[in-house]
C-alpha cells in the first residue's frame, strides 16, 4: 500500500511541474488538469503519512475548487437543473446526521459547567462577528462580500470543532455542549448580529433569516435527536454512512458555491483568502488568550479557542443561497470552510504534542 502512496506524490510532484512550466509558458487556461489530477494525487499520498492524513480532505476541498474555477460550467447547471438547489437539502441532512450523534446529555452537561459553556457563547458570538466586520472595513469589500465576511463570523460553530478538539486533548465534553447550544442559539443570534453589523451593507430580514436559521438546523436537528432517542444502537449503518455523507455533502456545498461566484472570486480571491486566514487566526488567538485571562483551566481555552476559530461554514453558504446572494455572500463562508480544517487540525496536533501535565488527560 506503500507503494501506491508514493506513486500518487510521484504524480502530484509531476503535476505541479508540469503546472509551473504551463504558467511560465503563458498557458494559463490550459493548466486545469494538471492542478486537479495533482491535489487529487496529493490527497491520496497524504493517507500515508500519520499527520499529513488529517489534511487529506482539505486537499480533496481544493481539488473539487480548482475544478469548479477551471469549468464552472459543469457545477452550475446540469441540464435544466440548478446545482445550487442542492445546497439547502443536503445542509439538512448533514444537520440531521448531527443530530443522530447528539442527545439530551449533550445538553445537561450546561449544567455542570456552566461558567465555562457561558463564557464559550460569549467568546463565539462576539469576537467572531466584531472580527469580520473589522476586517470587512479593512479590506474595503464590496457590500455583499462584507456581509459574507461578517455572516462567516456570526454562525455558530460546527462538528469540525469537536473534532479538533477530540485530537487536541480539550475537553470534548464542553466542545460538543458549545456546538449544541450555540446551535440552538443561532435562529436569534445569527440574525441580530447580521442586523447590527451586515445591515450597514445590505437589507437583513431579521424573520426570513430566523427562519431560513430553523428550517437548515433546528428541524433537521430535532428530527435526528428523536431518530437518537428511539433507534440509538438500532442502526449502526447510519452512524458509519453520516461522516461521509457529511463530508461529501459540505464538498459538493462549497464546489457549487465556487462556480456560481467565480467571476467574483477571481476578481476578490486574494483579498478575500487573506481575510479568511487572519479571521480564522484572530478567533484562535482571541478566544484562547481571553480564557487565559479568565483563569480557566488549560483545556476549557484551548476547546472554546477552536471553537470560536472554527465556524459552521456549511450553514453560513445555506443562509446566503436562502437569502439569493450565494454568489457573493456566499463566497466568504467557501473560501473559510476549507482554510479552517486546515488551520484547526494542525492547531489541534499542534497542542496534542504539548500535554497539559498540571491537569488529568485522558
């Protein structure tokens, strides 16, 4: 199996070869083949290597990206169909797949600690949305792009946290109790923020995003926990199936985004990649040492960090498409989505190499 890994990083190696001499000989459109075959080769040769694996979707991400830039064409439309009808429903089946992985527990745990869940929610739906609109004002966007860039920072976290988390050695229990109520949180939260902030550059209809918030999330949510409640160990097959059916679902969500907003992405990318980068940075940074400050325990600041670095892009693309801006308001949450399971695996492998030795870690 080796072999094999070594084999698809021989071709990615070639690729990008091939790729810099395309360019340096003024073939820029013709390139396309080479940058797809070579991420997709480079994804493949990742699997072999313990750390670099982690970063293996990431790099499929970039591969199904490059594919919609160079021929958007086949990710807009197939036939009479627009692909970008597709972004709601598999929003929420991925939301409901949440759901079947979550139960009321999730939620007790509030109770347990509740100064550090009361300081996470507070962490995350502040320096989040401040951070993007500073940013937005920086970067001078255009109004819908800004409101991207803010509408980014006012979502709630997504599974990806709890996932860097798990790998980090936090504390898993807080990470999953924060993504389940500031889910919960997001039909009245996302929206506000959006009015305070966004509302500077676009009309924001507080109820029709509220609703567009409960019809993605909540319903399907709802629908999985009672699915939990009734057939938790009855369907093992649906517990296998739904990371993929996640995965592949956000894939397809960020590929149609891609297309439909091309020509602005390619007049903005740069800029906008720039400022999904620092964004991402600034939640880390802001939501650890804000912690710190507050005296909490190594964990619980190292858990809120990724979870106010690490946004529910998926649901952010689904608000822009509810409100018929996906190829401008949803060009933010695109570009955040893929940079940030980058940045918080190796944020999270980072700190799984440096042990908390004052605290018990299991």
């Amino acid at each position: 199996m080796k072999s094999v890994y070594r084999i698809t990083l021989t071709i990615a190696g070639i690729c990008l070869l091939l790729t810099i001499i395309m360019l340096i000989m003024g073939y820029r459109a013709e390139v396309g083949p080479a940058v797809i075959i070579g991420l997709l080769a480079l994804a493949i040769g990742f699997r072999g290597h313990e750390f670099l694996k982690k970063l293996s979707y990431s790099v499929i991400i970039f591969s199904s990206v490059s594919a919609s830039l160079f021929y958007p064409q086949f990710f807009t439309y197939w036939g009479d169909f627009k692909l970008s009808e597709l972004i709601v429903p598999l929003l929420q089946i991925i939301m409901f797949g949440m759901g079947t992985a979550m139960s009321t527990k999730d939620f007790v745990s509030v109770i347990k600690m509740p100064k550090a869940v009361v300081i996470g929610l507070i962490c995350q739906f502040t320096i989040m949305p401040v951070v993007g609109f500073t940013l937005a004002i920086v970067f001078g966007f255009a109004p819908e792009i800004a409101a991207g860039v803010i509408l980014i920072g006012s979502s709630p976290t997504g599974l990806a946290s709890n996932v860097m988390s798990y790998i980090a050695k936090a504390n898993l229990a807080l990470a999953v109790t924060l993504t389940a109520c500031a889910t919960l949180l997001a039909p009245i939260l996302t929206p506000f923020l959006m009015k305070v902030f966004a509302g500077q550059f676009i009309p924001i209809d507080f109820l029709a995003m509220m609703w567009s918030i409960i019809k993605i999330v909540i319903i399907p949510i709802a629908a999985g926990l009672i699915f939990n409640h009734f057939f938790h160990g009855k369907a093992d097959w649906l517990d296998k199936a739904m990371p993929i059916v996640s995965m592949a679902g956000i894939a397809v969500i960020i590929t149609v985004i891609t297309a439909t907003g091309r020509d602005s992405l390619l007049n903005i990318g740069f800029a906008l990649v720039l400022a999904a980068i620092l964004h991402n940075a600034l939640g880390y940074f802001l939501g650890y040492w804000a912690c710190r400050f507050l005296k909490m325990p190594e964990r619980d600041c190292r858990t809120i960090a990724l979870e106010v670095g690490m946004q529910n892009g998926g649901l952010a693309s689904g608000i822009a498409l509810e409100m018929g801006k996906v190829a401008t308001v949803g060009l933010a949450p695109a570009v955040f989505g893929p940079w940030m399971n980058i940045s918080g695996s190796s944020l999270a492998t980072w700190w799984r190499e440096k042990p908390i030795k004052t605290e018990n870690v299991n």
